[in-house]
C-alpha cells in the first residue's frame, strides 16, 4: 500500500517534470497559460496530487496559475482469443465478446504532454495568445 506521502512525492517529480518540458517549449518572454495531458488509469499517477503539486510548483517558479487540463482514456484490451478490442470496467473483466482473459493491454498506462498553451508577453505589457 502507497502512503500518502509517498504518493505526492511521486506526482511532484512528475509535476515538476511537466513544467520543466512546458518552459522548454514555450521559451523566454512568455505566460505559460494552460497545459493538456493524457494519464491513463493504469499509469499509477494521483490526478489530484498531481494536480496540487503543479499548482504549488508554478506559483514556486513565478508561472502564476497556468491550468492543468487532465484527459483520462479508459483502459483499452484485445483479447487473444478473438481478437476483440475492448474497454474493460475492471481488470478481472473477461473479453465480452468470448469470455477469455487472455488479453493484451493496448493503452491504459500513458503520461504524456498533449498541449502547452502560452502568451507572448510584450515590452509595453499587452500580450497575444499563442
């Protein structure tokens, strides 16, 4: 069983990960506004501590309040008796289509940055969205 603890520390490396790529992406000279992830359900990461510790992270770093936009696709299986592709409710959920649980995981454990959403920020002040 994962403490607490344990669990924020892991999204905080996560988080701090996620602004680094977003800063890297954007460059200097700009107000980073919004990032989109994708986190599958089988990727062992809290969305809530996640979304906490990057709240935390960018107000530490002078980013301001950038949104954390969190887009959470089901598990998907094929089953290796039919073939049938399918979105399981629970793991121990055999294939509907012939019953087998003989299957493999298509998608269900991703992490990854789907958009990074900024302004250029001028020297008069005003700013355009990117």
């Amino acid at each position: 069983m994962t403490s607490r603890r344990t669990e924020t520390v892991h999204e905080f490396s996560i988080a701090c990960g996620i602004l680094d790529t977003a800063e890297d992406a954007m460059g200097p000279g700009k107000r980073l506004l919004r990032v989109g992830l994708t986190i599958g359900p089988l990727s062992g990461i809290a969305a809530e501590s996640l979304e906490f510790c990057f709240s935390e992270i960018a107000q530490a770093r002078g980013l301001g309040a950038p949104a954390l936009d969190i887009a959470k696709p089901p598990v998907q299986a094929v089953c290796a008796s039919c073939r049938a592709q399918y979105a399981p409710a629970h793991l121990e959920e055999g294939c509907p289509g012939c019953g087998s649980h003989a299957r493999h995981i298509a998608s269900g454990f991703e992490c990854q940055i789907e958009t990074v959403t900024f302004e250029e920020i001028d020297i008069h002040g005003l700013s355009e969205p990117e």
